[in-house]
C-alpha cells in the first residue's frame, strides 16, 4: 500500500473504474462496424454453393414447364337483348315484363351459370358428335381408360338415347356424353362484361382448334336451347287453348241438345216472335227462345270466367317469376292500376313535389327537409308493400273465379 507521503511524483495511478470503461467502449464499437470486405470474400469463397443452387432451381422449373400441357383458350362473345326479336310489333306486359327482367343484372348472372350448366355441355357433346370417338378429341387417352368398351358399343348407346328421346320428347344422354360434360365443366369460363349486356365465353383447351371449336359451339347450343325453350313453352300454351276449346265446344253442344230436347218436350214453351195470347209474354230475342238465351248468356259468362282465370294465372306467373322487384312489377298493368298502389304513388308524387318546393328555400339538414325525407322513405315502403300486396290478392281473385266457373258449368 503507498502513503499519500511517499508517493513518487510524476506518476499517475489508473483508477479502478477507468479500466473496465474502455474495455467495453472498444467491444460495443467492434459489434457496431459491419465489416463488408469480410463479407464479399465470405460470399467468393462460397460461389460454387449459390451456383449450384441457381441451376438446380432452374433445372426444376425447366423440367416443370417441359412437363406442363400447353393450354390454348378459345373465345366468343354473346350479347343479351332486352327484347326478342319478334315480326309483329306487340305491346302487351308479358312482352314488357320479360323485357324488364332481361335488363336487369340478375338475368345476366342466370346466363351466365347457365353457360357452365353440365345439361348444356352434354347437348354440346351429342350435337358437336365428340362421344363418336370415345372422348379423345375432348379430354384425352383417360376418359378410353375409365371406360371398358368400345368406340362402336358407345356409339349404339349414343343412338338408343336418340331413339328414346325421339320417342318420350325427354331428352336422355349416355354415360359417356355425360361423363365428357362433367369434364369439360372446368374447361368454359363464363365472364360479364362491367356495364354491359356482354358476356365474353372462354374454353380452355389443349388444342387451339378444339378450344376455339368448342366456345362456338356452347354459345351455338345456348341458343338454340333458348329457341327450344320459349317454343316448348309456346307449344304447351297453344295445346292448353285446343283443349280448352274442345271442352267448351262439348259444353256447347250439350247445352244446345239440352235446350232442344227442352223445347221438344215443351212445345208450349216461350218461343221468339209469338204473340201474348200464344206464349203469354212477348218474345226475348232475335235467334232462340228464352231458354236459348239463358243458356248463350251462362256460355258467354263461362268464357269470360276463363278468359279471366287465364289471364290472371299468367299475370300470378309473372308476378312469382320477378320476385320483389318493384319496378318489374310496376310494369304489370294490372298491378300499376290497382288502387292501393295507385294510391301510394300519387302520395309518393306529392311528397316529392313538396321536397323540390322546400329545397328553393331550405338546406338539406333543415329540419323541415329532413322530415320531408323520411316522409318519402315512408311513402315508398308503403308502395312497397301495397305492390306485394297484390300477389295474395291475385290469387283470391283467380280462386274467386275459378268458383264462378265452377258455378256456371253445374
């Protein structure tokens, strides 16, 4: 130990705290420089690795790409018209309705899922003949595999389905045609134009030929399936109308049997043109007696009856086809006339003219404006409800008349 007295001048002794401060002063700067040229000779020395890596990995994508089908995409573009063509000018609200709902974005989208439908695709397959030689052309050696016969024994198949929808008006497909749809359901891309009444049809397809052919004819066999489907609907109609008319016809002629095997057991009946000492009343008509003319006038309140019943149950179609949308129902004349929604849209018009009235003195957060708002949003819910009010009310009057028929024909 050194005294404070015998301490050599010139000297100085290191405190213990000194020592310890620059140790770590040189460590924590040591951490902080990042030394790049140690770096750099690191990464020389181990090149060949990174080289070695780079080639595996493009070896592996070249050998991916070498095994990858190359995939060609055909496309066509189908177009939705907001009416069907027709060769005499019409103006009645089916006509309206279905052109209503052609515009609207819905139907688009029902297009669309239809274009990918596996009933579609089949009908593709037998009009396009792509089963004949047992799915090659479509999808391939693999479908040949699945299947245990032969390219003849599908094409008997193919032909018994014909005669089976020729003879039941069903159509039917064989196992293959459906199996060839169920592939190609992956192969159409159906896609809608933002904005427009286009629909851009996509077929991917290892083959360019065979992808092109097959996206013409999807949209080819939609329209014809369309074509079908309004005529079968057309037909059916018609065939309703035949037997109703041969009914009515029946009805007829037993009314006229009935009022002549009357006036044969009666001659004394009241006839047209007899005097009031004969018949003891003057006559009733121009054709028939009294009986006659009762009978003409239950027949034309039949006729009417059904007339009515027809058009109310094809008006009820409509209704139930569109939904709740209140502006395609609006379009019906029947649902525009009826006084409740008469009755909300006359309300609806006032309260607007009302709206632009105060919107010439006040601001749109005036409380007299905010109220006049909620009035309108009030009025048009009410609208709402009275126009889908009147599908039960369309179904009471068709039973209603239904009853009256029913009457008459007793």
């Amino acid at each position: 130990m050194i005294e404070p007295a015998h301490s050599i001048p010139g000297t100085t002794v290191p405190t213990i705290s000194e020592k310890p401060v620059a140790h770590l002063t040189g460590q924590y700067a040591e951490a902080h420089n990042f030394d790049f040229r140690r770096l750099w000779h690191s990464l020389v020395e181990r090149i060949w690795i990174v080289a070695i890596c780079v080639l595996a990995g493009l070896f592996l994508a070249l050998g991916y790409l070498a095994r990858t089908p190359k995939l060609y995409q055909g496309h066509t573009l189908l177009e939705v018209e907001f009416q069907e063509p027709s060769f005499v000018p019409t103006a009645d609200y089916t006509t309206r309705t279905r052109s209503v709902f052609l515009a609207s974005q819905e139907a688009l989208k029902t297009i669309e899922q239809n274009l990918t439908n596996q009933t579609l695709l089949a009908r593709v397959v037998r009009s396009e003949g792509l089963a004949q030689d047992g799915g090659h052309a479509v999808l391939g050696q693999s479908v040949v595999a699945n299947k245990s016969s032969s390219a003849t024994e599908r094409t008997e198949p193919s032909q018994a389905g014909n005669k089976t929808q020729n003879a039941s008006g069903v159509t039917t497909f064989t196992p293959l045609e459906e199996a060839l749809a169920r592939g190609m359901v992956g192969m159409v891309t159906p896609a809608i134009r933002r904005g427009t009444r286009l629909i851009d049809l996509y077929v991917t397809h290892s083959d360019p030929a065979m992808a092109q052919r097959l996206a013409e004819a999807v949209g080819r066999e939609y329209i014809r399936n369309s074509i079908e489907r309004r005529a079968s609907s057309s037909e059916d109609a018609l065939r309703y109308l035949l037997e109703e008319e041969e009914r009515l016809k029946r009805n007829l002629q037993k009314s006229e049997a009935a009022a002549t095997e009357y006036k044969a057991k009666n001659p004394d009946a009241l006839q047209l043109g007899g005097s009031a000492a004969a018949t003891g009343s003057q006559g009733a008509g121009a054709k028939g007696g009294l009986v006659e003319d009762n009978l003409q006038d239950i027949n034309t309140k039949l006729t009417g009856a059904r007339g009515d019943q027809i058009r109310l149950e094809g008006q009820l179609q409509q209704v139930d086809q569109l939904g709740n949308n209140i502006d395609a129902l609006l379009a019906i004349p029947s649902i525009y006339a009826a006084p409740m929604v008469a009755a909300a849209r006359n309300n609806i018009i006032q309260i607007e003219a009302g709206i632009t009235t105060l919107a010439l003195r006040y601001k749109d957060k005036h409380p007299r404006m905010m109220a006049a708002k909620a009035s309108l949003a009030e009025a048009k819910v009410k609208l709402r409800e009275a126009v889908l009010a009147q599908r039960p009310i369309l179904r009471n009057t068709i039973e209603q008349t239904k009853a009256l028929e029913a009457s008459l024909q007793q």
